[in-house]
C-alpha cells in the first residue's frame, strides 16, 4: 500500500496569515484598538521615535493602494531599516504589540517572511493581544514554523492549542506529523486523541482527515496495533465503504500470523460493509483474493456468489482464466454441497465433540444460513475438543449473530476472541454497532 502525507506549505500558511488583515495593524498607539485597554503606557523612549515613523506609515499606507505592487515592496522595503533601529527604544508591553503591528504591517507589503514573522512574536511576547488574537497568531507562527520544517518549534508553539476547539483543523494535524517527523510518532498520535476528545467533549464537528492522518502516521512509522487502532477510529466517525476498505486493509497489512481462514472473515467483512462494491479499482484484486481464500471446492456456493459479484461490479472479467476456472470448479459442486446440509447437521448433533458442529457450521454459514450457523457453532463451542479453533468459532458466531440482528449477543461472543483475532472481532464489534445504530 502507498501512503504519503498530504503536504502544509507555505501557502497553507500565506493564506491564514492573510486571514489576519489589517485586523492587527495599527498605525498609532492610541489606534491599537484590537488590543485590550493598555496595561502600560508607551515609554518616552519609543514614544520619541514612533511619532516620526506612525506618520512614514501612515502615509504609505495611504498610497499603497495607488502604488504598483514592486513600487510598493520597494517602498516598504526601504522603511526596515528605521524599524531595526527602533527596536532598541521598545521597553514596554504597550511598545513591544505596536512595533510588533509595525513589524507585521511592513513586512506584509515588502513580502518579507521573516518580518511579518518578527512582528508576530513582538506582539506576542507583549501580552497585549486579546484572546482571539492570541490563539491565532500562535497559530500562524507555529504554521511558519511548521512549514520550515522547524518540528521542534511547531510542537512548542502549536501543541498546547490542539485542545482548543477554536483551533484551525489543520493545526493538530500538523502537530501529529511535527512528532511524527521526529521519530515521536506516538506522541504525535496521542497529540491528535487529545484534540479529538477535546472536539467530542465540546460536541464539535471532528474532521475525517484527523482519522486518516492518524491512520497514515500509525502505519508509516510501523506500528500495527495503532494502525488498527486509527482504522476503527476511522469507520466508528465515518463508516463509509471506502474507509471500511481501508479499516479491512490496515487489519490484513499489519497482521503477519493470519492463515486464509483468518483472511476471508476480513473479507466477509468488506463484502458486508459494502466496500466491494466500490470502483473497480478498488476492488479488483480484492475479488480474486476472496475467491481464492473460499477455495472453489470447499465453499461453492460462496465462490460462485463472490465470482459473480465480482463480475457484475465489472471487477472481474468473465472471460478471465482464473474466474472461469473457479466457476468451473464451484458451479457443479454446489447442488450436491446443498443437498449435503441436513446430514451434516445431523451428524454434528451425533459426534462426541465439537468439530463436526465446528465443520458444519462453517458452512451453512458461507450459504448465509445465519440461523443455523449460529445454532452450530453454539453446539460445537458447548461440546469443546475444538480448543485450537476456539476463536475462530467464537469469531464466525459473532459474525452469524450480527447477521441475525443478535447485536448484543455478538458483541459479547466477539469480546470473548482472542489471540490473532482479536483485530477481526474488532472490526466485527464496530459493524455491530452500527447495525444496531441503524447504519
């Protein structure tokens, strides 16, 4: 599977430092009225050289509208000096947010990055700004950060706004892949849990790119069981096929002690989930698996169902070797496995242990015989000797239960799985809920 990040650069970036506007530009002391009531006065020393400079501004500012965009850079650009040398005189609070404003409202018009830059912080370190503007011009400098790879820098600045539902949806997002990009990718996972807590809490929309985020960083840095984790997060927020396809995938990727019983419950699993009626191109190369896992001669009937699905979403082509070979296999069996059924019942109910209820179960349950199943497997767990295929019979009870509407009866059988199975009853679990949510 490839998986890459989507990328926040310096646009992402430009565009919510543009958000800002003028909003936090004023061009005189006594006009800082985003600022709350001034906890300080100008000091004499600012106050001498700012008078001069607030008028240079202001005229500027006047004409920037008139100017073309190079006059206007390079008018702009010609002020940096005087507000280099201002710098020495700044000694308050109230002079530090001023020339901060100053610093941002001139390096906007000369495109100077690393001004408009400064001029945050200043206003910032002032402790003049209110709330509001706090949050996000913490945003915007952990964003600048962010987006020149200073990781350590973003973390600081943007990881304590994460849980702060106000809080722009990229900014935890870029916090997970900061840690992430510094071989801390739990922490950045945990960063991102926080924010969606904070969101749940707060009854607040939580984006699905946080699910996929986590998913993404999970599995590039190596980590299975959150990368089941952050799957099951996914389809639990947003239970479509496509992200049940990958909630299924990341269970298959990231498991190496499966056998192919173990793979077709996933698989049963994507077909109940609707993710193999997707695009072809999603679904492809996830039929011929599934045909190939049901094995044409032990499970007909499922093997023609799957075939011809197959082929009728367009993922298989009829005229393909391998499918004509598999319906060629399974369509002369199916009849005689059918007529199979009840003596395999009856034989189940006879044997001393559970492994013939075991065997039967398991296939009355690819004919979609819930209820029987269900009955069978029920049987084969009662009578036991099945101790090494326990929680495979656990799991497929589970799944028969489901598919009864027996919600609560299969999150409880599913809950008692164990070993390598675990992750299947998982996913199993989240699909009860949402049956029984009426999803």
């Amino acid at each position: 599977m490839r998986v890459s990040f989507a990328s926040f650069g310096r646009s992402t970036v430009a565009a919510v430092a543009l958000a800002i506007g003028a909003s936090l530009v004023a061009v005189s002391p006594v006009m800082a009225k985003d600022a709350p009531p001034p906890k300080v006065t100008n000091s004499p020393e600012f106050s001498k050289v700012a008078g001069p400079f607030q008028k240079t501004l202001m005229d500027l500012d006047a004409q920037k509208a008139k100017l073309a965009p190079d006059d206007l850079k390079a008018k702009a650009s010609a002020l940096l000096p005087q507000l280099a040398t201002m710098e020495a005189s700044v000694k308050t609070p109230l002079d530090r947010i001023i020339y901060g404003q100053w610093l941002y409202a001139v390096g906007n018009m000369a495109g100077d990055q690393a001004v408009t830059t400064k001029g945050m912080q200043n206003m910032l370190d002032s402790g003049q700004l209110p709330p509001d503007k706090v949050l996000l011009v913490s945003s915007i400098l952990g964003q600048t950060a962010y987006a020149s790879k200073d990781w350590a820098g973003a973390i600081k600045i943007l990881g304590p706004l994460v849980t702060n539902t106000a809080v722009q949806d990229v900014v935890p997002e870029m916090v997970a892949e900061a840690y992430a990009s510094t071989g801390q990718a739990k922490q950045g996972l945990d960063s991102l849990k926080s924010a969606i807590a904070a969101r749940k809490a707060a009854n607040v929309a939580i984006p699905d790119d946080w699910y996929n985020r986590g998913k993404l960083i999970a599995y590039n840095a190596k980590l299975p069981a959150e990368s089941v984790e952050w799957g099951l997060l996914l389809v639990q927020a947003s239970p479509t096929p496509l992200n049940w396809l990958s909630a299924t995938e990341l269970v298959l990727f990231n498991q190496t002690n499966f056998t192919s019983q173990e793979e077709l419950d996933v698989y049963r699993l994507m077909e109940a989930t609707g993710s193999l009626k997707l695009e072809p191109k999603y679904t492809d190369r996830k039929f011929v698996a599934y045909v190939q896992l049901i094995d044409p001669r032990r499970y007909p009937g499922e093997a023609v169902r799957i075939a011809e699905q197959g082929i009728a979403t367009g993922a298989l082509k009829a005229e393909d070797t391998f499918v004509k070979d598999a319906l060629a296999q399974a369509r002369p069996r199916v009849a005689a496995d059918k007529a199979s059924l009840p003596g395999l019942a009856k034989d189940a109910a006879a044997a001393p242990t559970g492994k013939v209820a075991l065997a039967a179960a398991d296939t009355f349950l690819s004919y979609g015989d819930a209820a029987k199943a269900d009955e069978l497997y029920t049987l084969a767990l009662s009578k036991g000797g099945i101790d090494a295929d326990k929680d495979r019979a656990l799991t497929r009870l589970g799944m028969a239960q489901v598919e009864e509407g027996k919600y609560a009866d299969a999150k409880a059988t599913l809950a008692k799985v164990g070993g390598v199975r675990v992750p299947i009853a998982q996913l199993w679990t989240v699909y009860a809920d949402q049956k029984a949510a009426g999803k």
